[in-house]
C-alpha cells in the first residue's frame, strides 16, 4: 500500500480507526470532530480509494471485512508514522522560531564591573540609537533624548556625582564617596537617557513615556544584538534637582537613568526568567472573570530582578 499523502488520507485513516475503536458511527464522528454524514463520506472515499468493501454489511456494528481489517492494521502504522512526522516538523519550526528570537531571548543586562573596553564606537553608537528610533511611538514624538559623556566629560561628571552623594548623605564615608564616583568613570560607554515629554500634544503623557521605554529596550537590544552587554541603572540621583539641572536637563525633563555599555568581561550570574504564564492570560466578561482570577496567594512568587537594575529596567 502507498504511504500517506494529503491531510484528507490521513482524516480518512483516522476515522476508519476510530470507527473500530468505537464501533458507533456517532461517537466516531464526535471524536474526528465531524458530522456525521461528513464522517460517513469519508469512510466511503476510503473504501473508493481502496478498491473494496471496508465494512461488513450492516455498518460498524456489524465489524469489518477481511480487507478492511489489513487497511486498519496498515492506517494505524501509517498514521504512527505520520503522527510522528507532524511532531518532528513542529518541533523543528519551534527550534527556527526560538533561534530567530534568540537574541532577545538571551539578553541580559551586564553590571559596569563585568564591563570593559572597547565599548561601542561612534558607527555602532549610531545604529544602536537608530534602533531606538524604530521602536512604536504614537504620533512620532521622540519624547526622549540620549546625553552621551566622552572620556574627557567623565572626571566633571563624576565630580557631580559626588557632590550628589554628599547632598544626599553629608556623613557619607569615603568609600561611599569613591563608588558614587565610579558610577561615572567604570563604563567604556556611559549615555544619559532623558524623557522628554511633550506638553501640547494630543498623545497622552502615559503613552509617551511608554514611547521611550519602548525605546529603551530598544536601544539596550540594540546594544546586545551588537554583541556589547550594557544595563540602566538610575537611583535617587536621577531625582535631584540640582544633579539635573548640572546635567542640562529641562524642567520638563526627566532623567530616567544611566546606560552602561562595553564589551563582556565577565558573563552575569545565572538568573529565574519569569514565565509567560505570569503575565499572559485571556479575558472573559465580567460575569466569568471572579471565577477566572486566581487568588493571589495561588500565583507564582517574583522572580529575581537583574542583576544592578535599580532602575527598574523593561
């Protein structure tokens, strides 16, 4: 006998062994997920197809001719093999999808102590931000902005961060004092990224700050992609006033933190990734939705944040 070949043969082997697995034409057809004179079209396209009587006269409750018991005993290696192609060609699109999104799947953010030269150069800084400006944005506001701090800014910049840390903490040690000023010299690349809301616009403001995380994660992908390890960091300095206005910043203007970006020195620890599961659910009406919810008691605790993330990173 030929293999399978069309989905229409394979339908027609199934019902047939259903048929003799049920011996009713009505629970056959319910489980090939068909009506039942679909069903019966397709046992009588077998039996044209074959050249013979499948079935005894009388219908299923009656069993199965001779011939009809050798295509049975044939359909259900050949659907064997069949089942087992089906599986083996999904399987083999999942690893293409999976290895297409590896490089998202793979990010992680890297702390500026595992960082070290070369960082991006100027080419590289310039695609990574065009990344940025492919990310959604309603209306085509760029409510953002990148701040770059070349190697000869960096001793000026940390000076602000330790007068910052000195406003914040008069009794800060000089330890502390060293390590706030690491925060503007350790990366190979450091880049201020500012939001910069529009006020006389008819896009919301919410939906403008999701304009720049959207390119944010953008830029940090980029980076990645690139094959650099970057990360944002912000902390309370990103809300002093006077450190903002240092910076340049507008008084519209927020600074949501300072990416860090170079070459891997040192891969991240191994991290618990969250599961879609925790975030992805399907909404019923509100007349289902007290019976759908799970108590919170019952969903799964947080996973770890990235490593360094105080910013809360996307």
């Amino acid at each position: 006998m030929d293999r399978i070949s069309t989905f229409d043969e394979a339908l027609q082997l199934r019902c047939l062994v259903l048929l003799d697995q049920e011996r009713d034409a009505n629970r056959a057809a319910r489980a090939c997920g068909l009506a039942r004179t679909e069903f019966e079209a397709h046992i009588d396209a077998l039996e044209v197809r074959f050249g013979c009587a499948v079935l005894l006269p009388g219908g299923a409750c009656e069993g199965f001719t001779a011939e009809g018991q050798q295509v049975i005993a044939w359909a259900r290696r050949s659907l064997g093999e069949w089942d087992g192609l089906q599986r083996a060609l999904a399987d083999m699109k999942h690893a293409r999808t999976e290895a297409s999104l590896m490089p998202l799947l793979a990010r992680r953010s890297v702390s500026p102590k595992r960082l070290q030269a070369p960082g991006p150069d100027l080419g590289e800084i310039d695609l990574i931000v065009q990344a940025a400006l492919r990310a959604p944005d309603h209306g085509g506001l760029h409510p953002w902005r990148i701040l770059e701090f070349r190697e000869e800014q960096r001793l000026a910049l940390a000076n602000c961060f330790e007068e910052e840390k000195r406003r914040r903490d008069p009794l800060a040690s000089a330890g502390d004092l060293r390590r706030a000023r690491a925060h503007a010299t350790l990366a190979p690349v450091l880049l201020a990224f500012i939001v910069s809301p529009r006020a006389r616009t008819k896009v919301p403001v919410r939906e403008q700050w999701l304009a720049a995380g959207a390119a944010l994660g953008n830029l940090l992908n980029a980076a990645h992609q690139l094959g650099f390890g970057a990360i944002v960091l912000s902390g309370e300095r990103c809300f002093d006033s006077v450190f903002a206005s240092r910076l340049g910043l507008r008084g519209e203007e927020y600074l949501a933190g300072f990416v860090s970006l170079g070459s891997v020195a040192e891969a991240p620890p191994a991290k618990r990734h969250a599961l879609p599961g925790q975030v992805w659910s399907c909404w019923l009406p509100a007349a289902d939705a007290e019976q759908a919810v799970a108590p919170a008691d019952e969903l799964p605790a947080p996973t770890d944040a990235d490593e360094g993330s105080a910013a809360g990173e996307p």
